[in-house]
C-alpha cells in the first residue's frame, strides 16, 4: 500500500512523512484531543493495518493532540450501563482486537509522543517501542473497573506485565493515576519532557533510527513485539468477551437493585 492511498481517509488521524521515512501519526477529534469512542475504535485498526502494509514507512511517531493523547467525552457511558447488545458487542471485539492486533503488526520502531494525560486506551502508547511522556502526562484506565466495566481490552494484560502482577491489578482496580516522573521510575516512558520539547525529541530518536538498515529495523521490531502478541493471543478476546457479558449484566443488576 502507498501512502497516497491512506493518508487522507481517516478522520481522527493526521498522517504524514517525511522524506526520511519517518511517518508521523497525530490522533484528533476535529482538531482537538482525540476523543474516544465509537470513531477512532473503528479507524484506528484501519489505519494501523494501512501504516504496516507500506513498505515505504522506516519509522512511525504517534502522538496526540493539544495537551491531551486521548481523553474520555462527558457523559455517561452506554456499555457499562447495559445498553450494548450482543450484536454491538461483536463489533466492538472484533475491532477491539484489531486495534491491538494491528498496532502491533507495524514492521518498524514506533515512538509514542504522549503529549498528556491518557485516560483510555493507554496501550496505545505503552505498546509502542519507544514511550517519551510531557511532564503534565498521566495514565489511568478511568473508563473500566472504575466506570462499571471490566478492564478486558489489553488493559488486563500489558498493565500487570509493566507494573508487575500485584501493582497492575491495584492500578486497575482503584483507578489510579500514575503522572510521568513515577512512570519513568517505574519504567513504563523512556524519557519525561517539556512539552514544546516532545515532539523535537521524538523526531530526533526517528530520525536516527530511519538511517539504519531496514531490514535490521523489521527484524528488530518484529523481536521485540514477538512477547506482546503472544500474551495478547492468550488472553485479548477472552477478556473482552468478559467485558461484554458483564457489560450486558448492569442493566439487569441496576434494576434488580432498584426494584
């Protein structure tokens, strides 16, 4: 696939290159910090694939916009309130995992800008290979365990496996915010940055990759990604498969309660 044939197709993303080979991904919800929801859950696996299927791309960037990565809309949410059916629920786990699946399918070095808080769908920057975080940046999976959800969508699996079993089921369990210079400490972002110096620092780790051999970069990535999709082969779908049965549960346990 050639970049004229995707760049332009998605509306949560903006993508770029250079002439480097260094592809830029800039996630948005019209112009804004990207917004989850039903949009981006189904676009971002699409590009994802568009972006591995391209020979041309040496090294990606993914980063967020303004001063948030990815942040949750107002409002309450219609999966953890029971209002999913199975057939919404097949949907959303087949993309679910794809979204997944697809990220980690990118044959080169992908560098997370985490430009600000992540409070959903934070593997979307701890699974990429190189994770620099601006200093106001924080991680949290508010939208789960939290918000009446179960946390199936990889958070189950890549969480425990950065903080340790014990540490990851706390953060999932109580919600918790873990702000940059703790993330660092804790290994989960390489480096902490102003914010005006993210982006410049992400573009100088790129650049450099992006003169190396390209089949070292392919055969490294592919090394290093190898643990991931085998722990998420294990147990992704099965835990969103968990998230949609309890999911379709709170409305019957919300009236039973209030009956």
């Amino acid at each position: 696939m050639e970049l004229a044939e995707y760049k332009d197709r998605y509306r949560t993303a903006d993508v770029s290159r250079d002439d480097a080979g260094v592809l830029t991904i800039r996630m948005h919800s019209k112009g804004s910090a990207l917004q989850w929801g039903g949009l981006p859950h189904q676009e971002l696996p699409e590009l994802f694939n568009a972006v591995a299927s391209d020979r041309e791309n040496r090294v990606v960037v993914l980063t967020g916009t303004g001063d948030t990565f990815i942040e949750l809309p107002d409002g309450p949410n219609p999966l953890a309130e029971g209002r999913a059916n199975a057939t919404v629920w097949d949907r959303i786990i087949w993309e679910g995992n794809r979204l997944v699946d697809q990220l980690l399918a990118i044959e080169v070095p992908v560098i997370a800008a985490v430009n600000g808080p992540v409070t959903v769908h934070s593997e979307l920057a701890v699974l990429c290979d190189i994770v620099l975080a601006a200093e106001h940046t924080y991680f949290q999976d508010a939208p789960h365990f939290p918000g009446g959800l179960v946390p199936g969508d990889s958070m189950q699996v890549i969480w425990p496996l950065l903080l340790g079993p014990n540490r990851g089921r706390y953060f999932l369990l109580t919600g918790q915010q873990i702000h940059a210079d703790e993330a660092k400490d804790l290994g989960i972002v390489g480096e902490v940055l102003a914010a005006d110096r993210l982006l410049p620092r992400a573009y100088e780790l790129a650049a450099g990759l992006a003169t190396l051999n390209p089949i070292l970069l392919r055969n490294t990535r592919h090394a290093l990604v190898r643990p991931l999709r085998r722990a998420m082969a294990e147990d992704l779908h099965t835990g969103l498969a968990l998230e949609a049965i309890a999911s379709m549960s709170a409305r019957e346990w919300n009236r039973d309660r209030q009956g």
